[in-house]
C-alpha cells in the first residue's frame, strides 16, 4: 500500500500528497474566520441541529472528520484550547502552510529528515525571539484589553464593554475550569449576572416552595429521598379496605418522618442525586425548604466543594455539621425566560465564579458563551503568566523577519527550512490582511517596513487598511503564540514523516 488512489480523480497519489492535501484542507476550513472581519460557519448535523460560530476549536470539534490525518490535526486544535484557550484557528493555519512550505522543500529534492530539523532550529529561535518581544502586565486594564480582542470578531464583540470587565474579575477570582456559564435566551446581552457565588441551572421541584432564603443549610444526598421499593415477586395482600387506607397512611407518615428528620437536622435546602418522593416534594414546600432532586455528579460536587456540604449516602448518615452554608438563594427568572435559575450568594467557600449569559436567541447566547469561556481562559492565561505580546500579524512578522536573518548561519540544507518556516509565519497577517478584504501583499510589506523603521509593535490595520503604529494596540498572552507555533510545528513534523497509510487490523480482544 505504498500508493492511495483517488477515484474520482482516476489517478494514484503517494500518501504523502494525501497527508499534504488533507492538512491545506483543514487549514481552508478554518481559514475564513480569522481576524475581527472574519466569517462565521453553520454547521448542521443529521438531526438538524445548527450552531452558528467562527471559533476554530468548535468547529473542529462539530466537523465530522474521517481521515486519520484529520484527527492528528484536530489534536493540535485540542492541545491549543487546552493550553492556551484560544488561538486554535492560528494554530491550525499555521500547520497547514508549515506542510506547505514543505511540500515545496521535498519537489526540490529536501530531504524530510532534514526539513525537520530545519524547523526545529527554526522554532527554538522563534522562541527566544518572542521572549524579547513580550511585554510585562502592569495593570488591569491591559487584562481588559486582553479579554476584548478574544472577544473582537464574534458575537460578543459588540457588548465587550460590558463583558471584558467580566472576564477580568473572573479571570482574578478563580480557574477557568471553575467558572460555569449559563446560557438564557430571550433578553438583552448586556443584562447577563455575574456573582462569586454558584448559579445553578436547576429548578425547585414544587412551586410551591420558597423563592427566596436569607440564608441556606444545604444537604447533599446521592440517594433516593423516597421509601424502599417491596422486593420483586412481594406482593401485598389487604382483606378490606379500611386495610389498605392504613397500609397506605401508614407509608405517607414513614414519608414524613424523612422530611421532619432532615428538618430537625437543619436543612433548608435539599439535593439528592437521584429521587425525591412527591409526597416529601409538598412537605417540603409546606415548610420552606427547598429541594432538587436527578442533580447529577459533578453538579452534587461542585456545590458541596463550594458550600463545604458533605455528601452523604444515606439518610441516617446526616448530620448538622454535614450541612453546607450559603447567604442568600433565590430564584432568578425574567418572564422571557423559558426556565429560572437558582443564585447562592455569599457561599462559604468561593472558589468558583459563575456567569448567566443572557441574548436575543439561543444561537447569540451560546455564541456569546463561547466567546466569553475564550475570553476568560486568555484573561487567566495573561494575569498569571504577566506577559502579552503585540496581536495584529505584528509579532508573527517580527519572528519571520529575525528568521531570515537567522537563517544565514545555519549551515546546510536546514537553512532551507529555516527560510521555510520563516515564510510560513507570514501566513497569519497575510490571513488577517485576507479577510478584512486587504491586499495581503502590500500589507505584509507595509509591515515589514515598520518594523524594520523601528516600530517594533506595529501591527496590521484591519479596519482602516495600512499599518497601526500605536504601541500594544492590540494583544495577547505570550502563550497563546508560543503553544501554537509549538504545536504547529510537531504536527507539521509528524505530517512529513508519514510516508505510508495502512490499514491496521481489528484489535484482539482476550478472553
């Protein structure tokens, strides 16, 4: 199988021409939405549902790809959102035209070994290039110029003044693992809550229940609130009614006595993992507790690590010190609203920060979500790493053109793909230049210029054309930049090396 054949096309192609088409591809899906101007994809699955994004991981993530080089991409935009929370489109143009530029290096007669290595060189002098480029945070509102250009060219760009402010206090008070956002529909973007708190998108079981509690005793539980079912094939026999109303009344009290047990203990607030008995539902309301019951796992943790509850297995395993605290729980709702949610304020333990995105439709909304969770992962990433560097195609053309001079002392063919990779990062102002309807040419050029004038942090003028001369006009964290090109750079090398596409057998299963 040296050989893969291209029906359509009814001739043969070498593996390696289908890796290089399979990686320009990926990099033209993506491609489009780069920059502030960029455009968005619908995507459409078999059962009609449609999200409407320009963000790279999330279309990578909803294409159906099934191509193994594909998914070996699909891995650099995975190692991109992880690490860096966004640059993922950067990252995957970027690997598409490294494989280019090599593509170009192998018909004159490169070897791959070497190409490799030449990029390699190339990286670990980007690298310390990017080092002398990165500026220092020195303040906040640098953080918030961080979170507005991760918002600037998605649907939560129009409202960034009232999110960027967001992101940064989320950003300074927790993980972005520990943020949760909510997503309603039906409302204006700019009424979106924020709070320290927890917001949960759950509802009480009966409305009858309270709206409000000034303060809350939580209990977690991750069994059924409810009696034991009668063991299978048990059945229960009455010789009269009167037998069976008792039999019946007789359940109903032992019902009660779970509610007035958990009561006694303290609680006024009630999760169980699994069922709550409508029977103890009404108690409950009738006393002014509040209950949730089918609150999955990870949901259960996250309010006991938040609220310092213990979760407990069963009933009689309850005790006062088990509860959890919180100020105040309420029910928020907004009549265009299809469902509430439920606000913990002041809760014991603060360690996460939750976000109720409100938009016009559920496609705005979750966009905006999206966008936001970007956002606040840059944010994090700058306030602790405390270096950004200049966006705008400016610190990409910088380590191209410290390159090509570079590129004169490695000896050999490596300085081949040396010069390659330095051409290849030129593709992301390029891209930029592209899609704000520029000329990509004359842009770069302008660029160049520039900077070799000595305006280090020029960048790119997207929307007016020409070259911004403001200093830091427009940023992001140094990670961002330095995990793409890493990643970029080990799946591009990963492409060139495979020379063959086998088909492995199934695997052998022991018995």
């Amino acid at each position: 199988m040296a050989n893969i054949t291209d029906a359509s096309q009814n001739k043969v192609r070498t593996a390696e021409e289908v890796n290089f088409e399979v990686a320009r591809a990926m990099a033209n899906i993506v491609q489009s939405t780069l920059g502030p101007l960029g455009r968005d994809k619908m995507m459409v699955d078999s059962s009609g549902r449609t999200v409407i994004t320009n963000d790279g991981a999330t279309i990578l993530r909803e294409t159906n790809f099934t191509h193994p080089t594909a998914s070996l991409i699909v891995g650099v935009a995975r190692t991109q959102e992880s690490e860096s929370y966004d640059g993922t489109t950067s990252a995957i143009i970027l690997t598409g035209e490294l494989v280019q530029q090599a593509e170009g290096l192998i018909q004159r007669g490169v070897h791959t070994t070497l190409i490799e290595r030449g990029y390699n060189i190339a990286l670990k002098e980007a690298l310390k290039h990017l080092d002398k480029l990165a500026v220092e945070i020195s303040n906040d509102k640098q953080l918030v110029q961080v979170a507005e250009v991760a918002m600037t060219g998605k649907q939560a760009e129009a409202y960034k003044d009232t999110l960027g402010p967001l992101c940064v206090q989320a950003a300074k008070s927790t993980r972005p693992s520990n943020v949760n956002i909510l997503v309603r529909p039906g409302a204006s973007v700019e009424d979106s809550l924020a709070t320290t708190g927890l917001m949960l998108d759950k509802q009480m079981m009966n409305h009858g229940m309270p709206k409000v509690l000034k303060e809350g005793h939580i209990a977690l539980f991750d069994c059924d609130l409810t009696l034991p079912p009668h063991t299978a094939g048990v059945n229960v026999n009455f010789t009269d009614g009167e037998a069976a109303d008792l039999y019946a009344q007789k359940r109903k009290q032992d019902i009660l006595t779970i509610g007035q047990y958990i009561i006694d203990k303290g609680a006024n607030v009630v999760f169980s993992m699994k069922e709550i008995d409508p029977v103890l539902s009404e108690f409950f309301a009738r006393n002014g507790v509040i209950a949730f019951r089918r609150t999955n796992n990870s949901l259960l943790e996250k309010v006991a690590e938040t609220t310092g509850a213990m979760i407990v297995s069963s009933l009689g395993d309850l005790e006062k010190e088990d509860l959890g605290k919180s100020g105040m729980v309420e029910e928020v709702s907004n009549p265009a609203w299809d469902k509430p949610i439920m606000k913990f304020s002041d809760v014991s333990n603060p360690v996460g920060y939750s976000i109720l995105i409100t938009g016009p439709t559920e496609h705005v909304a979750s966009e905006v979500a999206r966008a936001l969770d970007d956002a606040i992962g840059v944010t994090w990433l700058a306030h602790n790493q405390k270096e950004i560097v200049n966006g705008g195609g400016s610190t990409h053309v910088n380590m191209a053109m410290h390159l090509k001079q570079f590129a004169n002392s490695v000896g050999g063919l490596e300085q081949l793909a040396v010069e390659a990779f330095a051409n290849a990062l030129e593709v992301i102002p390029a891209t930029l230049a592209q899609n704000s309807g520029l000329q990509p040419l004359p842009s770069i050029i302008a660029l160049r210029a520039a900077i070799a004038s000595g305006t280090t942090h020029a960048s790119l003028d997207v929307f007016n054309g020409g070259v911004c001369m403001d200093d830091l006009a427009v940023v992001e964290p140094k990670k961002v930049v330095s995990v793409a090109l890493e990643s970029a750079t080990t799946a591009a090398s990963q492409i060139l090396r495979i020379d063959n596409i086998i088909q492995a057998k199934e695997a052998e299963f022991m018995e």
